[in-house]
C-alpha cells in the first residue's frame, strides 16, 4: 500500500520511448508520485477521475487529436488539473489547450524532472484554487437570491396609527440556508382596521421560501383591494394550491384582525399556534377553535370561522410559529410547546418593548435546546398602546 502523501499521476501516451522518458524524468525530481499510464483517451475516461491527482495528456493519440483528447478527458473528469504535452512545432497547440481548460502545457524534450515536478504541483494547486473560487461564487449566488427571498418574507409593515408598534424576528433553522417558509405581514385597512398574518409553508428549500413571498404578497394584495376578511384564507389557499409543486405542500397561518379601537379583535387560524396576548403583567393564549385545517388541503373557505375576542388596554399581540416550541427541553425528549412559551412570555410580562422580548424568547429556546433550533422561527408583535 502506498503512503498517502503519493500522488496518483495519469500519464496519456502512446509512445512507449516518451513514456519512459517521463517516468525518468520524475525518478529523479522531488515529488512523491506513482505514474499510471493509458495509451488512448478512452481508456483514460474509464480510468478517471478514481484517486487521480493530476492528468499529462499527450495531445497526439491514435483516437482523438490535439484540443478533441482534452475535451474529452474534461468532460470524464472536470475537477481534474490536466497538463498536456506538445512536440516542439506544437507550442501554439498548447497554449490553444491552456485556453480550452488545461491548467498548463509542456513541450517534449524541454522538460527536466524538476521543472516536471514543479508543473504537475502548480497545476493540482491551481485547479484546487478554480475550484474553490467556483464554489464561492456559487455561494455568492445562493446569498443573493436567499438574500431577494428574504426581502419579500420580511416586509415593511403598511402602519399609519402612530399607536400601533410593530416588532419582528426571524431565524432560520440549523443546516438551513437563509430561509425557510416563515412569512408574515401587517397592514391597516382604511377603516384603521389592523390585520396580520403570519405562516409556514411545509418545507425549508428555496421552493418553500418561494411559495411564502408568493402567499404574503398575495395576502397584502387581497386586503389593500378590500377583500372581506373572512374570505381572504379561502382565497390565499387557492392561491396555495396554483402556485405549490406539489399536491402535499401546505401551508399553516394564523390572523388577526384588530378593530379600530385596538379593544377587540377576529382570529382566524389555519392549523398555526394560536396569538399569545401580554397585558397588565400576565400572559395568556387566545382562544380558539378546535378543529382548525392548514391551508392546501381542500377544506374550503368555510374551514377557519372567525373567533371574536376581547382585548386589554394597552396589550400586546405576538404571533409566532411553531419553529420557536419544537425544540427541546434540557437535552430531554419534552418539547418546549404552547405552555412553558408562554410562561417564559409571562415571566417579563411587560417589562419589554417587543423587540427585546422576540430576543430573548428565541435565545431562550436556543439555550434549552442546547443549541440552534432545527425549524425557522418567525415571531411577530403587535403593541397596541
């Protein structure tokens, strides 16, 4: 067995006299190296890319000719540096294959061990670096998109009454990219009516990021073009299903509506947690109904009825998903859940701005779950002064 400092060097040539040059040549060079010879390029494509380092192609073979034997050998392997040797009235074919993806090029019979050596360790180097400045620009990419994405998740809050304040949170979940389903959104009717949403499509992918910018949108639209606010889960969730990939994507949400004097209100839930209310130094869960469909299953409109609700001066809204109760308590199988959040809710009831409350809940969460949270995590809270 060899150690694992040798590097595996395929050497593509036809000439047995060219071959054992090469192999002398780096006899003598100080380069720990084992030479594995194929004498076509189709026998090369088979044997790559295997545990191969680097790749010297002779650009003369009985089966492809000059740039044709590099292209082919490129497209077996495309992550493989690829030196190519040239006779000495070939130089301008070598630097033809040097443009078309070979890392170097070297002329037979103007090559010693050394300067052999040095070439087949620039050309592994190189291609290593195109690799990762690929990768990098990938990511660059990736960022930019996410980085659209979440400018159409995290909206500006459409908010005239100087009364209501407006805090947000999100984040995402471990091993994710930048986003996830979260959405959310807040907007005040000319009637001074203030509605929200917030939901979570199934699903942490660019898709599902996708579907939520597409579901907040479209529920901005509906309530700025007057749409009832009892037909405007009906509507979304056919939105849902127009613009979903899938039959089994859904999607969860929750809404309230506050009436223009911010002391009652209507929610309506789609299989979300239910809106937590913060008031006079206690917190406590609105009611809701029991049965309560996500959107994308074909429920139907009449699925999520309304549920009128009375609320304390002076209060706090918050609304949240789920992400932020799923994780775990103290290492144990236990969830955080619907309760203990609202106890820890309660524990500086009042004490915060909501900001520093979305803070602090979700840093609580991390801690107890030992870490970052696996899903996204969106909290939205509404002060009603």
């Amino acid at each position: 067995m060899l150690p694992t400092s040798f590097l595996r060097v395929l050497l593509v040539e036809d000439d047995d006299g060219d071959a054992f040059l090469f192999e002398e040549l780096l006899r003598d060079a100080d380069l720990d190296v084992v030479v594995e010879r194929e004498r076509t390029v189709a026998d090369a494509a088979q044997r790559l890319p295997a545990d191969i380092a680097c790749v010297v192609l002779d650009l003369g073979l009985p089966d492809a000719d000059g740039l044709a034997a590099l292209h082919g050998l490129r497209e077996a392997a495309p992550d493989v540096p690829m030196l190519v040797l040239t006779g000495l009235s070939d130089a301008a074919r070598g630097l033809e294959a040097v443009a078309a993806g070979a890392q170097d090029y070297l002329v037979k019979g103007r090559v010693d061990g050394e300067l052999l050596a040095r070439s087949i360790r620039y050309a592994i180097e190189r291609q290593r670096a195109e690799v990762i400045q690929g990768q990098l620009r990938a990511a660059n990419l990736t960022a930019e998109e996410n980085a659209r994405l979440e400018r159409g998740l995290l909206p500006r809050p459409l908010v005239a009454d100087p009364a209501v304040a407006v805090d947000s949170g999100y984040r995402p979940g471990r091993e994710r990219a930048l986003l996830g389903g979260d959405f959310y959104d807040v907007v005040e009717a000319p009637d001074g009516t203030l509605h929200a949403i917030i939901g979570d499509v199934c699903g942490h992918d660019p898709d599902a990021a996708a579907l939520g910018v597409c579901l907040r949108i479209a529920w901005r639209t509906l309530v700025l073009g007057g749409r009832a606010a009892d037909e405007l889960l009906g509507t979304l969730e056919q939105v849902l299903e127009h613009e979903r990939l899938a039959d089994e994507v859904f999607a969860t949400a929750c809404m309230i509506s506050v009436a223009p004097d911010r002391r009652s209100a209507v929610v309506r839930v789609a299989g979300h947690p239910l809106p937590v209310v913060i008031a006079d130094g206690r917190a406590y869960e609105l009611p809701g109904p029991l049965t309560r469909p996500p959107l994308g299953i074909g429920a139907g409109a009449g699925a999520w009825p309304e549920m009128p609700v009375q609320l304390p001066a002076h209060c706090q809204l918050m609304l949240y998903t789920d992400g932020l109760i799923e994780g775990r308590v103290n290492g144990s199988p236990q969830r955080l859940g619907g309760e203990r959040l609202v106890e820890l809710v309660a524990e500086q009831a009042g004490r915060e701005d909501g900001a520093a409350l979305i803070d602090r809940l979700i840093a609580t969460a991390e801690r107890l779950n030992g870490g970052d949270l696996a899903d996204d995590v969106a909290v939205l809270v509404l002060a009603l002064r």
